[in-house]
C-alpha cells in the first residue's frame, strides 16, 4: 500500500513539474506515514495537526464512561429524530410555535412581517456524529442543547413515546445534559483550533 501511495505522491510531483517537495502532510496512518518515509522526493512529512487532535479527542472522550454513555445516548436520540420522518415533523412543529410565541410577544413587527419570518424560519435538525468527520461531536451536542426544551417536549408525544420504547431509546436525564455542556465546553477550544 506505501508503494502505491508513494507512487500517487510522485505523480502529483510530476503534473506539477516538482523535482521534490519541502514537505508533505499526512493523516497518522502507518500507510501514508511509510509512503512519505521511503519517498526520495520528498525532505519532510508533517503530521496533521487537526488530525492528531481528533484522535486525542475521540480517545478522551471513549476513556470516561460517564461522557463516552451520554454522548451515545445523544446520538441515538439525534439519530430518531432525524430518520423518523413524523418525529421530524413533531419537532419541526414545536420549534415553530415555540419561535412563533417568541416573535408575537416580542417583536413589534406587523402581523404580517412576523408571517414572513416564520416561513422563512429553518429549524434546527439534529446532529449525527461521525467518529471520521473531525468536530462532529461538539456539532452534535451543541445542536442537542440549542434544541433540548423542544426534544422534550416532542418526547411527550403519545406517539413518540411509544416509537422511544421500541428501540430503548431515553431522553438525557438532568445530570447527563450538564455533563454535555462541559464536553461543549471542553471541546470548543479544540475545535476552534481545527477551523481557525
């Protein structure tokens, strides 16, 4: 697999008319780590740094059992919501009222200016995380406190309720969503560093 990477690396070499490059850089995996090692054109090979956080991330995060249990229970609650197309419409459905009541008690706007914003509103879907998209953790509990009133109140849907029980799934008890904001709030320098 070096080699075939280590061929890639110097065509890339050649469609740019490159006798050799300062530097390179790869991911952490052993296949692209050996390319650029046995790459004669080639003088250095970085590591990503985004990289090499997340995977410092995601171990942490694995490591304590307390955020590794509620993180899953986040994601499988984000993952109802966002494949069960009548929960979705629950959800979207409460979040509309809950703008609608916030722009009629507080916006001076005429009825009709307020009509317009609400069919210009864009509700906020759950969030999946996806252990290879770098940040997609923070993303997806972020997502889940911005949209936690409305999650609970969906849940008490006599429908959804029911559609919860089948596949076991339970809505974050009090303690785990103070536990989900300090995995935000541990997170967001890390993931400030990846994207600035």
């Amino acid at each position: 697999m070096a080699n075939n990477l280590k061929a890639s690396i110097e065509k890339v070499l050649d469609d740019w008319a490159l006798d050799k490059a300062f530097a390179i850089v790869t991911d952490n995996g052993s296949n692209i780590v050996a390319a650029a090692n046995i790459c004669d054109r080639l003088l250095n090979s970085v590591r990503c740094f985004g990289h090499t956080s997340q995977l410092i991330v995601n171990r942490a995060l694995s490591s304590v059992a307390a955020v590794a249990d509620t993180l899953k229970l986040v994601c499988d609650v984000s993952r109802y919501f966002r494949r069960s197309g009548p929960s979705w419409q629950i959800l979207k459905d409460i979040q509309r009222s809950d703008i609608q009541r916030k722009i009629e008690r507080d916006s001076k706007l005429p009825k009709q200016e307020r009509d317009k914003t609400l069919t210009r509103l864009k509700h906020l879907r759950p969030v999946i995380d996806c252990p290879t998209r770098w940040n997609s953790t923070i993303h997806m509990a972020v997502r889940m406190l911005q949209i936690r009133r409305h999650v609970c109140a969906a849940a008490q849907d006599d429908d959804i309720r029911k559609d919860l029980k089948k596949p076991k799934i339970v809505l974050p008890t009090e303690e785990q969503w103070s536990l989900l904001q300090c995995v935000v709030d541990i997170l967001q320098p890390f993931c400030d560093a990846i994207t600035q």
